[in-house]
C-alpha cells in the first residue's frame, strides 16, 4: 500500500475513494473498506482511503487532545490489511477545518483524486462543523460527475460499532467486548524501554512498551492476555499499572512473553490485547506475586486455546 501525502493532484486509475479519521479501523470502518475494495477491482481502479494527521480534534480542541485507538502507523497496517491501495493523509490544519462541505470535495476528492466512486459510512460528517453528510454528498456527486454509495450501520451487540463506543468499552478494560467491535484484539505497539528489572529478578521478565502514540488510549489498569509479535507470535501477559506491590508510582504498561527467551530492549513489539484477567492488586510478598503469575500464564493459555503461542495465526507485524 502506498502513502501518500494529499497535497497536489495524484495520478489515479479509476479511484474509489472513503474519507474518514479511521480511529480504530473496527468493523464499522471495515465494512465502508470492503466496499471500497469491492467497487475498485470491479472497475480495475484504486481502492483508496482518506484520513487526516493529526486527528481533527487535535487543532479543534487543543485544550483536549482525543486519545486515540490507533496510531498512524497501527492505522496504516490495518488498511493495508483491508486491502486499500492508497492511503492518502491529509495534514489537518485550522484551514482544512474552516473548508466548506463543497471546497472540501471539489480540492481533495475531485481535484486531487479525481474520484469516481465516494463511499461513506451512514453516519458520515466532513467540512466545517462536520455541516456535510451523505445527503450533501450526493447532491455535490450529482454536480461533480462521481457516483456515491452509502453504507449502512455494522451492529455488535446493542447498537452500532462506532469508534465513540469502543473508546468507552476499552477504557472500562471491557476488551471482549472490544474484540466484538474491533474483528480482532485491540493493538498496542510501541518501542521496548529499559525498566527496573523487577520482572526478571522474580524469573518472569517483561517488557516495558512505550506506546507508539502518547495519546494512544489504554484500558483500566489491570492484568490481560494478549498476543505479541516480535515478529514471531507469542502469548503474552500484560500488566498495566503501577505494581502496588512494591509501591511503585509510574504507571507502566509491561508485557511477559511466554516461551520466549532473549533480549528485546529498543526492539519494536506489536500487541493485540484479546481480555482481561483480573485487576491489578497489592500482594503480602513476592512469593503470593510469583504464584499468581504463573497462575495468569496458565489462564492466558487456556484464553488463547492453546498449549504454546507459536500456533497462533499472524496477524499483525512489527
């Protein structure tokens, strides 16, 4: 998948084209993706996808950064995996943010892309104070010469996937429920820091990841399962918080791989948080915290369904 920058006008074979932030890429946006890919390959075109960087929220509300459910980069690999040839950013400027409805398809959708197909979702918003949605885009479809389909809602238990819901759901550490909306586990990737070592002094080392995005949206403090890819699959226990037993203070977000052996400090890790065990708590000693460790792992083994992660399907790479 290329990525290109939305700047000037791209040469494109018989574009289809989706707008939108994609936070999450959940089923939701997955569904809008298929489509897109469906009607390219029927046209022998460009199945391409428009997002922005930063998200549009970061230049509305600075005084409120959103956190966000995918970074670039986590985004980026999840519609190449949709099957989007091009992934064209827009940067989002106070400019781009004051854009009409009608400046903003007739710059970036006909004169940059030259779009013949548009493909939103039903909800749709896009210009200034998000004013445009499907109706006006058929209506400027009409007066431009693209044709537009719409898509209609993806519902996952009581009511329609969307990227507001899942931020609730995985901020309440409800990753099962994540998982539903998402097609898969919620990714955490990031670069592997030094720590205090605490892990391997008590024969079960982690990795401490720094998420990839600062604003990256995290659960609730807690223990999890998870698949890692380093790139090779592992199953993996997660701890996220600040290790009451031994009075820490900085909240950590620390990986224990199992079955692996080696050193991943400065290495990229990609994760995929699958559920939750339990919440994080304060043990009498060392030994009650080694015990339920290795209590965890056994759990985190019978949530993945099987005896060693090298089984697990690959998904996701670093």
């Amino acid at each position: 998948m290329q990525t290109r920058t939305l700047v000037q006008t791209l040469e494109l074979e018989n574009p289809v084209v989706t707008v939108g932030t994609f936070d999450g890429v959940h089923l939701g946006h997955r569904a809008v993706l298929e489509a897109v890919v469906a009607m390219a390959r029927a046209r022998s075109g460009s199945a391409v996808a428009v997002t922005f960087d930063p998200h549009p929220r970061a230049v509305i509300h600075p005084e409120d950064p959103p956190v966000v459910l995918t970074s670039m980069d986590e985004k980026r690999r999840r519609l190449e995996d949709a099957g989007i040839d091009i992934l064209s950013v827009i940067p989002f400027t106070r400019q781009v943010q004051m854009m009409s409805p009608e400046a903003f398809v007739s710059t970036y959708l006909v004169k940059y892309l030259g779009a013949q197909v548009v493909v939103l979702g039903y909800d749709h918003g896009f210009g200034k104070g998000r004013s445009g949605d499907p109706d006006t885009m058929r209506a400027l479809g009409h007066r431009f010469g693209f044709d537009v389909s719409i898509v209609p809602p993806t519902m996952a238990g009581e009511g329609p996937v969307s990227s507001s819901r899942l931020r609730d759901v995985i901020r309440s550490g409800r990753i099962d429920e994540a998982r539903e909306m998402l097609g898969g586990g919620y990714p955490v990737s990031g670069r592997v820091a030094h720590g205090d070592g605490r892990g391997r002094a008590l024969g079960y080392p982690t990795a401490n990841v720094v998420p990839d995005d600062e604003m990256k949206l995290l659960p609730r403090d807690g223990v999890y399962v998870a698949k890692a890819f380093v790139p090779e699959p592992y199953a993996a226990v997660v701890n996220l918080g600040v290790r009451p037993t031994f009075n820490g203070k900085n909240r950590l977000f620390e990986a224990h791989l199992l079955d692996f052996s080696g050193d991943l400090y400065g290495r990229r890790i990609s994760l995929e948080l699958v559920n939750r065990l339990r919440d994080e708590r304060r043990f009498a000693n060392s030994e009650a915290l080694i015990t339920q460790i290795h209590k965890d792992g056994q759990r985190a083994r019978d949530v993945l369904g099987q005896e060693t992660a090298h089984h697990t399907e690959v998904r996701h790479w670093v």
